[in-house]
C-alpha cells in the first residue's frame, strides 16, 4: 500500500514539474515574439536583391556576405538592419554591432547601398552605414567590402587644412563630439574597431574620415 501511494506522489511531482516547464517554456515563447514584435526592420534583402546592379566582378562578389545586425537608432528604438561585406571582416562586424548594441551606441540606419543605387554621396545624404560599394580598388577598400562607414552625418569626412578648397562630405554636415552617434578617440566603439585590427580614417593623411573604419 505504501508503495502504491509513494508511485502516485511520485507520478503527480513528476506531472507538476513538467507543466511548470512547459509553461515557462511557453513564458519563453511569448516573449520572443513580443521582442521580435519590438524591433524595427529597416531592410529585408536576399543577397542577390543586395548586390543587384553592382559592376563588380564575379570574384569579388563571391567573397562578400550578408548579416544582419541590430542597433538603437537615433528615435530609441531597437532596429535591425543588413551589411553586405567581406567574408574576411563579417565576423569582426557581427561582434561590433553586439557591442554597439549593448552600448546603446545610436546608429542612424544599416542598409545596403544598393537601396541609393550604388551612390556613396547619396547614401552618406541619408546618414546610411554601410560596407560594400564597388568602386576603384586602388584607393577604396569598400571594393572589396573591406571598410565600413558609420553615422556619416554624425562623422564627416573633413579635409585639412591644405586640402580646404574640396568640399566636406557629407554636404551640410559638422562635426560636434557631444551628439549622440558621434566617434572621438576614446569612445569604445573606436577603441573596439583597433581591437579588432581597423585602421580609422580619423588618421587619413589628407583628411578626417571619421565615419571610415578598414582592414
């Protein structure tokens, strides 16, 4: 008799835990939609949708990737964008883009460039962060999807001083280091890019290229 009420008590603590599981499993479940529900999709593409129209050659497009990110934008909010880049820094940028997240670092938006039609000046217009952009290989590591630019209104690209007859990109933009999204040498976005092995184009020799980081 004893036996048979320990196999009962023992039946019952056993249904007890697995419905305490499934409903946490379930808490769990509603959650993630609720979070997923929060976060605003700033593009969608398909990898050919992102390199649609480029003029690059077969062999540089086979070494590019597509991740997707997340960052707060500047209105607060969680957003998820894309970066088409090369397969050699797509894991560099994923673990960026995990701590400019936790820094709550804004960024303006990430979207492939080919939503401006492969325009850099257009895309820098829009405040747009992005990797890829075929173009002259000699002198711009975007080619190849080697460099990234991050908040170009917040970081513009400024001459020196013996270069100041060519204009400031992008057009209309200055630079303010107490604006949210701006870099300075020892914000820890910076500092994670040199961790990391980029080069920032705040030390170009011609100019400040503060939105451009390379490997």
């Amino acid at each position: 008799m004893l036996k048979s009420h320990l196999l009962i008590c023992a039946c019952i603590i056993l249904f007890l835990v697995s419905c305490k599981k499934n409903n946490k499993d379930h808490i769990r479940e509603i959650q993630t939609i609720i979070a997923s529900d929060s976060v605003i999709i700033d593009c969608n593409y398909t990898f050919d949708e992102a390199i649609k129209g480029t003029k690059a050659p077969k062999k540089f497009i086979k070494g590019l990737e597509l991740i997707d990110v997340q960052y707060y934008s500047m209105d607060g909010k969680i957003h998820q964008g894309q970066i088409l880049t090369n397969q050699r820094i797509a894991r560099d940028l994923k673990e960026i883009f995990d701590f400019i997240l936790k820094e709550r670092f804004p960024v303006a938006q990430v979207i492939p460039i080919v939503r401006y039609n492969w325009n850099d000046n257009l895309s820098m217009q829009a405040n747009n962060t992005y990797s890829f952009c075929y173009r002259n290989v000699s002198y711009s590591k975007h080619a190849k999807g080697m460099a990234i630019d991050i908040n170009p209104h917040q970081n513009p690209m400024r001459w020196k001083k013996e270069y100041s007859y060519r204009k400031d990109l992008p057009l209309g933009a200055s630079y303010d280091p107490k604006k949210p999204g701006t870099l300075t040498p020892d914000n820890p976005i910076v500092l994670k890019f040199k961790a990391l092995g980029f080069k920032w184009g705040r030390n170009f020799k011609r100019n400040h290229d503060d939105h451009h980081f390379q490997k």
